[in-house]
C-alpha cells in the first residue's frame, strides 16, 4: 500500500523537535514574518532558527518544508525574495506556496527546489491544480478541505502532482485564502499580513456576573457564561444575536476540529501522497500527543493492521470533532 508522508506543524523550534522526535516524516513552519499565515508574535522562526531545525530534522529523517503562503503585497514583495532565498540557503526541502508571483520567482531563481500549492491559494479543480503544475512545476497541491473522499479519488486521476489533505485540527470551513473578515474588523489581513485575530487587537472584559466578553477590535465576537471556557476570538467562530433579545448562534461555523483518523484506510487507499496535521499555534505536547498517534495508526494500515483509534477529543477545538466535508458534504 502507498505510503503517505505525515506532514506535522511546527510554530516554534521546540515543536519541530517533538515534531521530529514524534515519527513525522515532513515538518512546515515560517519565518516570523508577513510571509506566512501564521503571523504571530512568539511564533515562527528567524533565520539561524531554521537552519539549526533544518540540520534536526533531516538528522532525523524528516523533511522541512517552508510556508511562504500568503500573498505577496505591492511595495513590500522583497520580503517573500528574501523568504524564499533564506529557506534555500537553509536547505529546505520545498516551500508552500500560493501567490503566483513568489511561486514564478522561486521556479525560476531556485529551480531545483519542490514547490508545493499551499491550501491558501483554493485550487481544488484538475483545471486549476494543473494550471499551477504546468506554469510553475508544483510538484504537490494541498487540497482545502471541502472536499468528500470520493471527490478526491477523482481529483487523484486527473491532475499531474502529488496531494496533500488535512487529517487533523482547524475545520477550515471558509475559502481558503480568501477571508477578508479580520481586515474588515481591524485592518490587518489574514492573507496579506498572516496574522487572523493579530493579539493586539484582541480584548476580554469580565463584568460583575463573570460574563467575558471577547472583542476583536471594537468588534464583539462572543459572550462566554462563568461557566464556559472563553476560546479566542476569530470572527468566522463567533456567536453572534440578530437583535439583543435573540439568542446568539454561529453565524459562520462552529468551533469544533477535524478528525480522520479512522477514514486513513480510505484516503491511504484513494491515494493521498501526505496526510497533514493543522496547529502551528497550538503547544508542543499538542504535537507530540498528535503526531504519536497518527504515526502509529498509518504505519498500521500501511502494514495492514487495523489502526488503534486514538481518543483524541480532549485536543479539539471545542472538545468536538468531525469529519467534516471529507465524509458528506451537505452543501453545492
């Protein structure tokens, strides 16, 4: 059976080491910069950082690839050339991409280096995926995950890469590298700054009742009750009330987290190329608990052993999980 690469998220050095040490075949992380989708501060790695973590993955057998995934930005485009030439010079393996424009320079001044179409960029037709194969030489296109399975085997027959699906973490229900929501809200866009609900702009207040209210700016994204745990507040998983006697709903989607583990055998068998975990935000025991019990349950099913199912609920956004779109998807 094909045997898939476990692509593991890594926000710090310290998780690309329990990454590594966990069984993870390839590693993706950024630079602590507006080059990557993961713009947060305390996050990301500055250039020593990665050519050290370059030199503890491959030692380990692991591959590292560098997220250079937003969009580049007029007047600003020297950051993602700089990006890209640094990850080079560090010697990692691919970059992930999904601006067109950083995807031609890097195919053209660093020829040799695997491209790989970030899940930013929403590509999830044969037309656009090969579209991106045949102009820039990706080599692997991470679907978005609105996809069933069945629509992947298809997909699998009629594009020229490899792909790549999320088996674990954020839902990621809204389009892919589309979201203008937070640029609404504060001014910063996920997209072209990195940063989805930059900390900065993030506030909690407690009122006498221990009702927190969650603010986004000036926006209010949600109300917790004293006994709710407050999660942080992104527009798209906020609770929101069509006038204030109306009870608050989710209006975009529910804070509830993906989880494949037991559709391996199914995509292992459609022919999946990686099966990525999300949570470059998330702690380091996140991603060894995570990355533990995915190694384990594909080398079984690769080996043809029945995957011991890991109960994972308790690392889930909202204590919830789903298979999402991958299983059924109710929506045209």
């Amino acid at each position: 059976m094909n045997r898939p690469e476990l692509v593991c998220p890594a926000g710090t050095p310290a998780m690309l080491r329990a990454a590594a040490d966990a069984g993870a075949d390839a590693i993706y992380c950024g630079f602590q910069n507006a080059t990557n989708a993961r713009n947060f501060a305390g996050l990301n790695f500055t250039p020593n950082q990665l050519q050290d973590a370059v030199a503890y993955a491959h030692a380990r057998g692991a591959k590292v690839l560098l997220a250079i995934n937003s969009f580049a930005t007029a007047g600003r485009y020297d950051l993602w050339q700089e990006a890209a030439d640094c990850g080079a010079a560090c010697g990692v393996d691919a970059f992930i991409v999904a601006d067109i424009g950083v995807a031609a320079y890097i195919a053209e001044r660093h020829a040799g280096r695997r491209l790989h179409l970030s899940v930013q960029a929403a590509a999830s037709s044969p037309e656009a995926i090969n579209f991106y194969c045949r102009e820039f030489g990706v080599r692997r296109a991470v679907l978005p995950r609105i996809l069933t399975l069945a629509e992947i085997h298809q997909l699998k027959t009629e594009i020229d890469c490899e792909i790549e699906t999320f088996i674990f973490g954020n839902h990621g229900l809204m389009v892919e590298g589309r979201c203008s929501l937070t640029n609404y809200a504060v001014g910063i866009s996920t997209n072209m700054d990195g940063a989805c609900s930059p900390a900065s702009e993030v506030h909690y207040d407690r009122n006498t009742a221990g009702v927190v209210t969650a603010r986004l700016g000036s926006h209010v994204i949600d109300r917790f009750a004293p006994t709710e745990q407050a999660g942080y507040p992104t527009i798209c998983k906020g609770r929101y009330c069509t006038s204030p006697r109306d009870e608050p709903y989710y209006a975009f989607e529910e804070p509830i987290s993906l989880n494949l583990m037991e559709m391996l055998p199914a995509l292992i068998g459609a022919g999946v190329d990686a099966l990525k975990i999300e949570g470059r935000q998330r702690s380091r025991a996140y991603v060894s608990s995570v990355v533990t019990s995915f190694r384990r349950a594909i080398d079984a099913v690769v080996a043809g052993r029945k995957p011991e199912l890991v109960d994972l609920v308790a690392l889930t956004e909202g204590q919830k999980q789903t298979q999402g779109a991958f299983a059924t998807k109710k929506w045209r």
